[in-house]
C-alpha cells in the first residue's frame, strides 16, 4: 500500500506561537520542526506497522516544517518551493494523512489557525462554503479516490476535519485555548498516540470514503491588505469582487489551487 502523508508545523505538540515557533525567523523555529520531524517519524512507523510499503511526507508548512536531517529512513521526502496540489499525488495511493494541521482562519480557540497564509488571508470559501487548507487537501485528494484516514493537529482541526470525514481517525496534540495558547500534551506522548494512530487509520482504509466536492468551482480569497487584491486582479484568471475579495474558477481542484 501506498502513503501520502501531508504535514504542517502548527498542529504539532508544543507549537502555540507564530513569531517564537514557526516563522523562519522564529527563535525556537529549529526545535518546532525538530518536534514535527520526532512526531512525524512516529506517525510513519505506526503506518509502516499498518502494512504501508511506501511512504511519501510532503513538507506543506511554507518555510519548511521538518528537520530533513532526522527524518525517518523509510519515508520519501517532497521538499522544496514552489509546490502545489496535487503534488505527485495521484490514485496510485491508497491513503491520504493530514499531519500537524491547523483550523481554518478566525476559528474559536484555533491553535496558530488560519487559511492558507496567517500574514495575508482572512477567509476562503469554496462554492459559497468557508474553508481552510483541511477541507480543500481533502477533497483534494478525493478528487483522485483516495480517502483521508488520519489527522493530527489541535481539538479543533480535528473537529474541523470530522465535518467532511466523520470516522476519521485522528490524534489531538493540544487543546486550544486561544490562537496563540493550549493545553499541550508532552511531546513524548504525542508520538506515543501519533504510532498507534498510523497503524490504527491503516486499518480503516477501504471503510473511510473519499470526501470529494462536485465541480465547477468558485474559490473566493478575502485578503487583508487591500493593495494586495489590487496586484491579484491584473492577472486575467482572477476577478475582483470587492475591496478585499476576489473570485477564480476552475473545473478541478488542482486548476484552482493553482491560481488562488
Ligand atoms: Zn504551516
């Protein structure tokens, strides 16, 4: 069986902070993706026990999110920029695994959340509905009939993912207090549960369906600087909506991430 594991940095034990933790700039950027890397090597061994023969991780947090030097053996790494959907993905895999995720933009008690870009995005929408980087990967990857199985981040980026995969199985890292505050489980038992987990949504392939949204698509970005909706709008694919929003439309996912 064939494994794609997507991984961000916010949804990891112990990462609460964006300018401390997971900026490039951070001062404690280099343990954060050492933490992502030590849970990420969790998750695959228990995906590995589950019966995987390949293993693909693609680092999905923007300035890297993983310390390539530790990764695990066994797993293939995508690295490097730019990259976008669907990454190598195609229906030759049978599962797909949302590492390390964070909720969409302006969710109550979200750990680090936001959609897509923290510093410039303050909603999406997809066909009228409001979504982050959770509900678009997975459709995504439904898009080619692979199911999400499995999803590691805070309470409410798996509350987040159970809207659209009901029997998920999932691991929460931290509560959340705020955007900026939880109540974290030690790194040591993240990964602890991050094994089990791996192994555990190995066997639910074939039981979880592939969450998949009907084409066309209408993705709208509202940005918060209205200057940088100015720039968008004189590419001939965008259309400008208001001062802060703007609108693309595709017949597939991947066209549509292409240009958002
Ligand atoms: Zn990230």
């Amino acid at each position: 069986m064939r494994v794609f594991i997507l991984g961000d940095l916010e949804g990891t034990a112990g990462v609460v902070d964006f300018h401390q933790q997971t900026y490039s700039d951070a001062k404690y950027y280099e343990q954060a993706k050492r933490l992502a890397t030590l849970e990420v090597n969790a998750l695959v061994d228990g995906v590995l026990e589950g019966g995987a023969q390949e293993v693909w991780f693609l680092d999905g947090h923007g300035p890297g999110g993983i310390d390539y030097e530790l990764m695990h053996p066994e797993a293939q790494m995508i690295i490097g920029r730019p990259i976008s959907a669907p990454w190598g993905l195609d229906a030759s895999f049978d599962a797909f695994m949302l590492y390390g995720h964070h909720s969409m933009g302006n969710t109550e008690r979200g750990v680090l959340c936001h959609s897509w870009s923290s510093r410039t995005i303050a909603n999406c929408w997809l066909n009228g509905e409001l979504i982050g980087e959770i509900g678009f990967n997975a459709a995504v990857a439904g898009s080619f009939g692979i199911p999400t199985v499995f999803i590691s981040g805070d309470d409410t980026a798996i509350a987040e993912t159970q809207r659209y995969v009901p029997n998920i199985v999932s691991v929460m890292t931290k509560r959340g207090l705020s955007q900026t505050s939880a109540l974290s489980l030690a790194p040591a038992k993240a990964r602890e549960l991050l094994q089990t987990g791996g192994r555990e949504a190995m066997g639910k392939i074939g039981e979880i369906k592939p969450f998949s949204i009907d084409p066309p698509y209408e993705f709208i970005t509202e940005l918060l600087d209205e200057k940088a909706v100015d720039a968008k709008a004189k590419r001939s694919e965008v259309e400008r909506l208001d001062s802060h929003r703007y609108k693309i439309v595709g017949d597939t996912l991947v066209e549509i991430a292409h240009h958002r």
